[in-house]
C-alpha cells in the first residue's frame, strides 16, 4: 500500500498483482492445482517487478515456489526451494515485523528440510501476531510433525475457538490427526483425518493418514480410494516420503512408525 500526504490509501497496482497472485495461489492449495500455482508466481514477479518493496508480493512468490515443492509440482527442487528461500529473505528485509514475511521463510526452511529453521520460523510469526489464526493453525501442524504433540493440540484447540470458519481451519484437524498417529489413537485419527479431508481434499499428507489408517484396520476398499486420489493430484507424494525429499515427522521413530505402516499397504516407494 501507498500513503497519500492526506493519509489517503492508494491502492497501487503493484497490491492488486498480488492480491491476485494470493488468490491463484490460494486456488492452487485447495485444488490442487498446478497451473495455478505457476499464475501466482507469474504475478508475484509483475508484482515485484512494478514495486520491488510490494512486501505482500515477496510473500506470495516465496511460498508459491515452496508449495509447488510440497505438492511434487517441480521438476527442480533445489531451484524452487532457492527462489522460496530468496524471496522470504526479501520480505523479511522490507518488513522485518510482519509474521507472514516469517512464516513464508518458515515454510520454504520446512521444504527444504530444515526442520527446526523452519519451526522457529514459524514460532516467532506466532509470536509477532498471536491473533493470525492461519500461523497459529500452520504452527499447530509443524509442532506436530516435530512430536510436539501437547503443543501441537493446544494451538489446534486455541485456533478453533477463535475461528472455526478459517480456511486453513483443516491444519488444525490435520494436527490433531498426526497426534493421533503416533498416540496409536486409530478413532481420533480417522475422525480428524476424515475433517481434515473435508477442509483440504487435495491436501496429500491428510490423504496419506487415512491410507495408513486404513492400512492398520485392514480396509482395502477405503486404503484404495484415497491412494486414487492422491495419486489424481500428487502421484510422487509418497514416493518422495520413502526417498527422504518430504519428512512428515521430524523424530526418527515417528518417520519409522509412519513408513512402515504405509509399507502394510504395499507402498514401498514405487506409486
């Protein structure tokens, strides 16, 4: 945003590039669509290109490169997670107090394997605005994959309360699902598996819970429908979980746990 000398806001067009730019990416999330992902990009970069201080867009390119890495939408991990990394680096630079500038470095140090950059990322977003329910409900998850489970669950239930109509509301299922895992606890993970997929259908790591969920139980029918889906939108996924590109739990015996429950399911890194 401008300010005029009268305190009048100007919305410029650099904002409007990447307003739409947050919305193709958005799009791109909960579709699970490539191509919009790539529009994202393309107006984060006019974006920046018309205003290299346009911090909203510096935001918006660094996680559409990192989501495209999440989803398995690139060919060249190592150039995406760069260009995610570079560009939060920019945002943080241009507003070192916004919790999103934060949160997207967070979320390219998670891809790019980085767990606990990536955490403390996404802990001080937090703690700049403890109101921001998609960082608090975003949080919930990592804390979750790093066996924080206690944490994990207090933020869900917080982010919740607050919102129950947020649209990453599904993170908060998702972390709840994810404890319930490694608690061994199969009703909550099915039940917050299946909210999870409700919120986020193309989301590919609550669709890999209810595939080991299934797999535990036993049910062919139900472990064969979400790997059909998954592989509809993200065929690599749980190929790049065995290969080690994508760690869904930051402690060994829970990635342990977590592979060898899938390979109950006959998914040996090969789908």
């Amino acid at each position: 945003m401008r300010h005029l000398e009268r305190g009048q806001r100007r919305f410029t067009e650099a904002d409007d590039l990447s307003w739409r730019a947050w919305k193709a990416l958005f799009d791109a999330s909960f579709r699970g669509d490539a191509s919009r992902s790539w529009e994202a990009t393309k107006f984060a970069e006019e974006a920046v290109a018309n205003d290299r201080n346009c911090q909203l867009a510096w935001q918006v390119l660094s996680q559409s490169h990192s989501w495209r890495v999440f989803y398995g939408w690139t060919d060249d991990r190592s150039a995406a997670l760069e260009q995610a990394g570079s560009a939060a680096d920019i945002a943080i630079s241009i507003a070192p107090n916004d919790c999103l500038s934060y949160f997207a470095r967070g979320m390219a140090s998670l891809m790019s394997g980085d767990r606990e950059i990536g955490a403390a990322d996404l802990r001080r977003a937090h703690e700049l605005n403890p109101n921001d329910v998609m960082v608090m409900l975003f949080l919930a998850w990592i804390e979750a994959s790093m066996g924080e489970m206690d944490q994990a669950k207090k933020l869900a239930t917080q982010a919740l309360r607050m919102s129950p109509k947020e649209a990453w509301i599904g993170n908060g299922y998702l972390a709840y699902a994810m404890a319930a895992f490694i608690e061994q606890d199969f009703q909550a993970l099915r039940h917050w598996s299946e909210l999870a997929i409700q919120s986020g259908p193309t989301a590919p790591i609550r669709r890999v819970l209810m595939i080991a969920y299934a797999a535990e139980v036993g049910d062919d029918k139900l472990l064969h429908s979400h790997l059909d889906k998954l592989n509809s939108f993200a065929p690599d996924f749980i190929p790049s979980l065995f290969r080690g590109d994508y760690i869904a739990y930051h402690k060994p015996e829970h990635m342990k746990m977590f592979l060898d429950n899938l390979r109950k399911a006959g998914l040996g890194g090969t789908q």
